[in-house]
C-alpha cells in the first residue's frame, strides 16, 4: 500500500485519543466509538492510499471493414459478428469502429440493439487501410485495461501497408484477432479491353468500344458516365464467348472530364471502366464575302452544334493555328494571295480542315503550268465550261482626245491582258469610239492573238464621247453570236448623253448579256455608269489612278465570261456511303437549285454527286489534315429548300466534325509514380510546333480541392517534363495551363480506386496478421474476452472506499443515536 500523503497519518490517532479522553464522561459509549472510526476513515482518505492489484478487465476494440469492396453478405456478417461480440461484452470494454480508407464514428442508422453497418459512402470508401484502422486502434485503447483488437474484413488492403501495423501490435503485446468476411463476388462476365479516345471535341460523338467474355448468353445493359452524371444507357445482348460492343457518347464539356461506365447483367454480374478524357471546344474560321444574315440558317446549326464560330470578311490570316478547320463560303480561290495559300497548305498538312462551299463567286479561269499550292490541298478543281461555243467578250474602249498618253497605253494593254487570257474557242470583239464608233477588232475567235493583238495596238485617241451609239453596236452584233456566256466591257473617262443606254442595259440583262463599265478619272458620269452596270447584270468601277486597269479588266472578264454555275433543279445522290450521312436522312432530301462545276481528283472520296456524275461532296486525306468541297451553296440560293430540311443541321454538323484534327499539335501523357506518389507528365512537341519562350504556369487539380503547381522543366528539344505530389488521393486529376496554350495543353488523369477491382477476400493475409501478433483466427465471440492469462497491473484508488465507509458509519452512529425516539414514535 502507498500513499499520496504520508504524513497525514500521524492525524489517523486523534480519534482515538478522543475517544480515549471522552469514554468516562459518556454513556453513550457504542455512539463515541462509532464517531471516532469515521473521523479516523476520513482522515486515512485524506492520505490517498492506493493498492497495487492485477486487472484482467478488457479494451476490445472491433475494426469493421465497410469499404465498397464488401459485398452485400459480407456486411450483413460483419454487421452480425460486431453486435455479437457488444451483446457479450459483460464489464470489458468494447468499441465497434467502422472503417474504409480511414476510421468513422457510427452513423446514427447504424446503432441499436443489432447493428446494421451500411458502406461508407463518397471518396472515403473507395479504400482499404488496414494499417491506418489497426494503428488507431491501438492508439486509442483505454488505459489501465487489457488491449485486444478485432479486425472484420475482406482483408483487400489497397493503401497503407498492414505489415507495419502487424509489427507494432506485436512490439505492444496486443493481439489481434481477425474474421474473414465475404468480398464483392467477382463478376462472370469479363472486360478484356476499353478504347475510349483520351481527346475529343465538344459535341462529339465519343465512340466507346468494349471487349467481353461471356460465360454464356446474357442480356446486360452499357451505362456510360461523365463526371458521375449518366449520360445514357444501351441495352445488349451477349453471347457465349468474346463479345465486341460499342456505343456512343455526345459530350458537351470542355476540359478534362472523369469518363466512365458499367456494364451490368443479372446473370453474368457487373465490370466497371474508367478514365480521363479530354474535351475541347472547336474553332471554325468562316472567311465569306456574302451579305451578312445570308449564313443565318448556317451559323445557328453550328452553334447548337458546339462549334465556335469566327466569321471574318477578308481573305485567311497567316497564322491559322488558333483554329481546327478553315470555311471558304462563295469565295473566288484565284484571289487569295500566294503566301495565305502557302499557309493554308501547311494548315492542313500539319492536321487542319479545309472546306470549300460552292457559289456564283467560284470562276473558272484556263492556266498552264503546275497547280498553286491552295489547288494542291483540295480534292476537286473547277472544270470548265461545257458548252463548245465558249464565250464572247467586246471591249467598248474610249478613244477620245482626253484619253491621250498614259490611259491610252493603258487602255491598250489592259485589252491586250484580256486578249492573253482567252482560249482560242473564246471570241474577242474590239469596238472603239470618240463621236462615231468603228471596230478595231470585229468579232472573231481568238486564235490568231498576234494579229489581234497588233491590231489593237494601232488604237489613237482623237474627237468627243458618244457612248450611247458604241454600246448600241456592241449589243447589236454580239446577241446573235453562239457562245456560253456574252459579256461587254465599257471603257470611258469621259461624259455623254445617256441616250437609251438605259433601256438597252435592261434588255440585255434579260437577254443574258452582261454589260461592266469601267470610269477612269473624275469627269465621268458616275451614276449612268452604274446604272448600266446594275440593269445589265454586270460590275461598274471607277479608277482615278489609271494604273489598276489591266488588273481590273482581266478580273472583271473573267469573273463573267469562266463561271461554270449550273443553275437548275438537282437531286443529290449518294456515290459511297459514309459516316457523314450517319442518321442525315439524304434520301429525303429537297432538291437543290444549283451548283458549280467541279471535277474530284483520282484519289478523292465523293461522298454525293449530281447528274453526269459531278461531284456534289467531295473530300481526301492530305497530309494530316482532311479538305472537302461542297458544291452547291448552305444558303437560301440554292439551298432554299435544304434549309428547311429537317437533316440540314446534322448534315452540316457532321460534315464539319469529320473535317475536324484527328492528330494533335504534340503529345501530353500523364503517368502515376507508385513510388514517390507523384503524377508525371510529359509534353512533346510536333516538329512543326515552335518551342515557348517561357513555359506557362501550370497547375494540377484534383479531387477533394487538391490543387498545386507543376514545376515542368525541358529535358530534351521539344520534350518537357513536369512532376507533382497527389498522394493517395483517387480520381480526376486536371493538368492545365493557367492561359491556353498550343505546347502544353489541358490534360486528364483518372487515377482508379484499386477498391473497385478487389473481388472475394483474402483470408491468408488475415491468418498471418492473427499468427503474428498472438491473436485468433475466426474464434467464437465469446473468445474474445478471454485474457488468456493475461493481467494488467493496475492501481487501487481506496480513498473513494474511505469516504464510503466514514458515511456508513457516521449513518449508523446516526441510527443508533435516534433508535429511542424512532421506537417510542411507532
């Protein structure tokens, strides 16, 4: 026996001597002896003694796996092993501690007389830690008790490490004894392999492509997942054996998404896939010169298709990367400059689209020599006219004193370009006029260019303007030539009595014989050059530096004598079934009110022709890009029925979406490094893609609100590598520049909860952790509380039994002291 405070002892005896003092002046001697022992109790307490005795009173504490790995009955046995163990536990203590990736106090649905222990829900039951459950365990064991753990599970550990656990508990001589309950069952059904593409576009239909072997026929349904929201479900049928199954997703995300699915069978059981995908949202540039709101029906399907859409009136820009496929809407090929169609070429070798709509604008011209580098790109080129008559052109040139010098040489040579640039089918007219008119050149083929060319040489200014006889001559004598288109060209710098030009332009419109005027200088009558422009069909342009007129003039022939437009009702007709007609409906639809020529190169795809077998939809592969042309128009022209079609909008959307990349500007790959717990990630390069100055600030992000910064360093030319700690954290992990960037783009990693592909249990493991550290293997619950000699020194407060006493009996003393009057009351 010890005490806290000795020398109160020597206080223990005054009782005694009092009792002593006051015996001979009592008569109530039985009362003084009792009061003298209670003091003596209370002051012995006051000394705190205390006994050294051996306890063998139990800490049971009973660890319960209840992680998504534990199959239905193996929670309702862990459920029934924990409550009976608790109904046992007599003065020992218990505490029951469910557990997953860590420890959970009881859940209010889960008590009572018979627990009922449910999986714990969200990210913290994508886990096993038996390490971490068995370590708390024997952190929080009462003192003064003997430590027992119970440990109910599956024994799947995938975190942490048990072993070590294992090793401490023996150090701490606290056995553990362990019961083996059923896993999730492993399913009959078996998933071979998942393609799933790790990049995507916004709105694409994402194909998911599965193998599965069946143990025998079965019906099972697809569900297919994206950042844990379903996104649809298809149901198939399997047979015995291997089984190839795909399905579809449309996507409408942008960024990394976690992508995943189930396939489940009532008959053959479930299997799980999962991982990370990356979406973005396409660039379209759309370079057209028609009036705006003509694209309306056009723009309105591609934005509710995902695209986005950047219109642009001018010619391409010379960088062309910010965009996936490049849109030329009517749009004259000839009049791009050389260098923007070099970087166009290069746009779609390096994995651009390139589309081609047809239109009025689209003008055949005849050249020699190999094709431009725009040509070269595209699947089709323009075919010339089919008529063998060719066309007629009259130039109606100015001689008059004012046109003397420089306008004169230039009106010369502007006619001589024309001249140049007609095939020998064409016919050429030369009509010249000051007061009168004559012809210089009369019509006539063009095959003698020498000759005709000399003869327009001889062309002298001299007298006034008389317009309206000169253009009265020209229509006269070219209405009755046969030839495919009939143009005129009026050439002035002066004014002139309008006369019935007006009339004659109107006629000739009807007529099919386009009239341009060309107004060189100030002095000249703007509006009636107009007009006659305008009622003829033709362009009217007005030069006060008389340098551009050769340019000009050949642009403006051209454009009305090489149209190769056919202008009547087509149907199209499929030439090869593809998937850009997937669920289009072509065979309802409207026809269409005209196209231009085109002929498909040998080694193009035509996907839609019209009669004689022109292509109406043409595309090929070149380089790593693909090119397409349309050749009808997507507006109310020649679409104006088509616009209304209930498959316009997939059609357009579809063609679209397989012009888009099918390659990237580099290669990003994501890694996990189960060493150091650490994501990797690696970005190369394409050859053609520059090298940043400064590498981006990129950050990873993550489940749980983890986010960090990735510090990536260049390891090699072109090659970068950055590294960023994630611990055990499961699920998807962003990798992302703060700013887009074209060398390191957004990237996904889907690291897979292991607890997802755990199937029935491990008992061996849990044999040994029992052998190890002492403890049993699937005893009766009454076992557990048995020390198994075992005891645990303990120490016996015996004050608090002092102070009990001392109340007894100062109670008795009390009793005996009013015994009399109790009885004399009764």
């Amino acid at each position: 026996m010890t005490f806290a405070h000795p020398w109160l002892l020597l206080l223990v005896a005054l009782p005694a001597v009092w009792a002593a003092y006051s015996w001979r002046g009592t008569s109530r001697k039985a009362a003084l002896v009792l009061k003298a022992l209670s003091l003596a109790a209370i002051l012995l307490a006051l000394t705190q003694p205390s006994v050294d005795v051996a306890s063998t009173r139990m800490s049971v504490s009973v660890l319960v796996d209840t992680s998504r790995s534990i199959g239905e009955a193996g929670m309702s046995r862990a459920s029934s092993i924990a409550s009976s163990i608790q109904s046992r536990r007599g003065r020992h203590h218990v505490e029951i501690v469910p557990f997953a990736s860590g420890t959970r106090a009881l859940a209010a649905g889960e008590t009572g007389s018979s627990l009922k222990l449910r999986r714990t829900a969200g990210a913290a039951g994508n886990g096993t830690d038996l390490e971490n459950a068995v370590r708390e365990a024997l952190a929080s064991a009462s003192a003064g008790l003997i430590p027992r753990v119970v440990l109910i599970s599956d024994g799947r550990e995938n975190q942490g490490g048990v072993v070590r656990a294992m090793w401490q508990a023996r150090d701490l001589g606290v056995p553990v004894d362990t019961y083996a309950v059923e896993g999730r069952s492993k399913p009959g059904i078996v998933l071979e392999s998942v393609s799933v593409p790790s990049f995507a576009f916004t709105g694409d239909r994402v194909p998911v492509e599965l193998t599965l072997d069946s143990p025998r026929a079965a019906a099972a349904a697809v569900e297919v997942m994206a950042g844990g929201k379903v996104l649809g479900k298809s149901e198939v049928s399997l047979g015995a054996g291997r089984n190839q199954v795909r399905v579809y997703a449309n996507l409408g995300a942008v960024g990394a998404i976690d992508f995943s699915g189930r396939v489940s069978s009532p008959d053959v059981g479930e299997v799980r896939f999962s991982q990370a995908l990356t979406l973005r949202k396409p660039r379209v540039l759309y370079i057209s010169q028609d009036p705006p709101g003509t694209d309306l029906h056009l723009m309105q399907a591609l934005r509710a298709a995902e695209f986005d859409v950047q219109t642009a009136a001018g010619s391409a820009p010379r960088d062309l990367s910010e965009y996936q496929l490049v849109v030329f809407n009517n749009w004259d090929l000839d009049g791009i400059a050389s260098n923007r169609k070099e970087d166009i070429e290069k746009f779609v070798k390096e994995g651009g689209g390139l589309l081609v709509i047809g239109g009025e604008r689209n003008i055949y011209r005849e050249k020699k020599g190999p094709e431009d580098p725009l040509e070269r790109s595209l699947p089709a080129k323009l075919a010339p006219p089919r008529s063998p008559e060719g066309t007629c052109v009259v130039l109606i040139v100015d001689k008059s004193s004012s046109m003397e010098g420089r306008k004169m040489e230039l009106a010369r040579l502007a006619s001589i370009g024309v001249i140049e640039n007609l095939r020998p089918t064409d016919m050429i007219g030369v009509l010249i006029f000051d007061n009168s008119f004559q012809w210089a050149v009369p019509i006539r083929r063009a095959q003698d260019r020498s000759l005709i060319k000399r003869l327009v040489a001889g062309i002298t200014p001299d007298g006034g303007t008389q317009i309206a006889p000169a253009l009265s001559e020209a229509y006269r004598r070219i209405q009755p030539v046969q030839a495919t288109f009939k143009h005129i060209v009026l050439l002035t710098d002066g004014i002139s009595e309008e006369g019935d030009s007006i009339s004659l332009a109107k006629e000739a419109g009807a007529q099919r014989v386009t009239i341009s005027t060309v107004g060189l200088g100030q002095d000249v009558n703007r509006g009636y050059l107009e007009k006659v422009a305008t009622f003829a069909k033709g362009k009217s342009y007005f030069l006060t530096d008389p340098s551009g007129l050769e340019q000009i003039l050949l642009k403006d022939v051209m454009e009305h004598t090489g149209t190769t437009t056919v202008e009547k009702l087509i149907r199209p007709a499929v030439a090869k079934n593809a998937e850009i007609l997937d669920r289009v409906g072509i065979e309802t639809a409207p026809p269409l009110r005209g196209y231009v020529r085109f002929t498909a190169k040998p080694s193009a795809e035509t996907i839609l022709s019209v009669e004689r077998a022109d292509p109406l939809l043409v595309r090929w592969q070149y380089g790593l890009g693909r090119a397409a042309v349309f050749t009808s128009d997507a507006k109310s022209r020649w679409a104006e029925q088509w616009v209304s079609w209930n498959g316009y909008d997939r059609f357009w959307s579809n063609l679209f979406r397989d012009l888009l990349p099918h390659t990237q500007l580099g290669e990003a790959v994501v890694d996990y490094d189960r060493t150091t717990r650490e994501l990797i990630v690696d970005y190369r390069l394409a050859p053609h893609v520059p090298e940043p100055e400064q590498i981006p600030e990129i950050y990873a992000m993550g489940p749980e609100g983890f986010q960090r910064p990735v510090e990536v360093k260049k390891i090699a030319a072109g090659t970068y590598r950055g590294r960023v700690a994630t611990g055990h954290r499961n699920g998807l992990f962003r990798i992302r520049p703060l700013a887009e960037s074209r060398a390191f783009p957004e990237i996904g990693y889907y690291r897979e909860e292991q607890e997802l592909r755990d199937y029935g249990s491990d008992s061996f493991l849990l044999q040994e952790i029992a052998r190890f550290t002492g403890g049993r293997f699937n005893p009766d619950p009454r076992e557990v509380f048995d020390a198994s000699g075992r005891s645990v020194a303990t120490t016996l407060r015996l004050w608090p039994g002092l102070l009990a006493l001392a109340l007894a009996i100062n109670l008795a003393e009390l009793i005996l002291r009013k015994w009399r009057g109790i009885f004399q009351w009764r």
